[in-house]
C-alpha cells in the first residue's frame, strides 16, 4: 500500500560486477540508522509504503528505490558502495519505510553534469578485460561526443529495447560465449535480463555508471484496496543509470 498509484518496480537487490557469464550481487554494509533528511534532493520525493508478504522472503525485503526511513522493528537497511543508497532487509512477513522515489522532469534529467564520485566510478563502470571487441566498437558507434550525458543514455535505452523481440523461453548462450554479445549480436529474441545487462554494459562503454537491479515489476493497482498486488511471475530485471542531483 503506497501514498499514489504510480508504476514503479520493487527493489530487492542490486549487481555491480559484470562477468561475461553474468553478474555479480553487490556487498552491501548493515546501517540501522537510515534516516529521511529535512531537504529532499531536486528530482526526488518521500513515498510512504506499507508491505504485506504471503510467505518469507528469505531475509532479502523489498523497497521501492532507495530506502531512507524504516518505521518497522526488526528493519535493517544495507548501504550500497557509494555509500548513499540501501537495500531493506529482515525477516518480517509486514512491515513499513519511507523511500526517495523519482519525481523527476526530462530537462532536470537534461541538467545533469559534474564530477562523479571516484567510487561510483570505479564501482559502476567495472568490466571485464575479455569483453568481445564487437560489443565495445558498438558502443563506439551508438554515440558521438556532441552528445550529452542524457541522450546517451536514451539513444542506448533505445538501442537495446528495438534489438530483438522479447520471449521468456529465448534459448541461453552457448557456455563460453559472453551474455551481452551473445544478446546483441546473435540471439532471436530475449528477456528482461538480457536487456538490462546489455544496456549497463553498453553504458558503462560510454563512461556512464549504471548498474543492473532485480526485484518486481508494479503489479496490479486494486483500487477498491488503494493497494498493488504483485505475484511471483512479476519478478523483473531492470537498469539503473547515474544521474548527478
């Protein structure tokens, strides 16, 4: 149960190293002490959200973007390398906290410039040595400089969305063959995490820190119940991109 009715994905982890095969889940630090600050960054507003599962999430609890406040006992939060963005955790079957959700217009998007953080560098443009030659001349060609931090990232977004159809049963790459090549160069079709990979990949060939999330998408708004209901087979893989506020 959420303060609006707008679609958005439910967060329950992150990855941040791409290894050819796949990714690698992100460490993340234990942090009781998250709290809302008084200003809320431009782009951003605080969206209260009260959960109820039907069985145990095994630990790992579920958010939308970035958690700032947790209003229930037994509620952990995780920092993410950057050191300003959290993951939920613990073992409740109900529970409530406040998130910074978007809220953002494409000309604050547009703004976006500045020095990144170092660590968020290091972090989120991560990638093997062995990534096939084929996918960083792509990336060459996708982009120019002429063009700023946003319309890389749409002209990439769109690049990898018109790729190829999307199927759930889209046959895996042979078991030596890099994922992202194999999604941009030879597959038929493909699926949420195939897209996802292919475009933090892609991103971070441009210099733009991204990272891949998992968790749910929306679900369906009940409005008699002014609630979102989200089954198993709403399981989702999306990207996250850097912008600086």
């Amino acid at each position: 149960r959420v303060g609006d009715t707008t679609l958005r994905p439910w967060r329950i982890a992150v990855f941040d190293i791409y290894t050819g095969k796949g990714w690698l889940e992100a460490l993340a630090e234990t942090q009781k002490d998250v709290h809302l600050p008084e200003i809320i960054p431009a782009g951003r507003k605080a969206l209260s959200q009260h959960f109820t599962l039907a069985g145990s999430a095994g630990g790992k609890l579920f958010a939308a973007a970035e958690p700032v406040r947790l209003l229930s006992e037994g509620l952990n939060a995780t920092v993410l390398p950057g050191g300003d963005s959290f993951l939920v955790t613990g073992d409740l079957l109900e529970y409530d906290l406040v998130s910074y959700v978007p809220d953002v217009t494409i000309e604050l998007l547009r703004a976006s410039g500045g020095e990144i953080d170092p660590q968020i560098l290091e972090t989120y443009l991560q990638l093997p040595s062995n990534l096939p030659d084929r996918v960083r001349k792509l990336a060459q060609k996708l982009t120019n400089e002429d063009m700023s931090y946003y319309e890389k990232v749409i002209l990439v977004q769109n690049y990898v969305r018109n790729s190829v159809p999307y199927d759930l049963h889209t046959q895996p790459p042979a078991p030596d063959q890099d994922v992202v090549d194999y999604f941009l160069f030879e597959a038929k079709s493909g699926f949420c995490t195939y897209y996802a990979s292919a475009m933090a990949v892609l991103l971070r060939l441009e210099g733009i820190p991204a990272r891949v999330a998992t968790g749910y998408a929306p679900g369906t708004y009940i409005k008699e119940q002014g609630s979102f209901l989200i089954s198993g087979d709403s399981a989702h893989a999306w990207v996250e991109v850097y912008f600086l506020d």
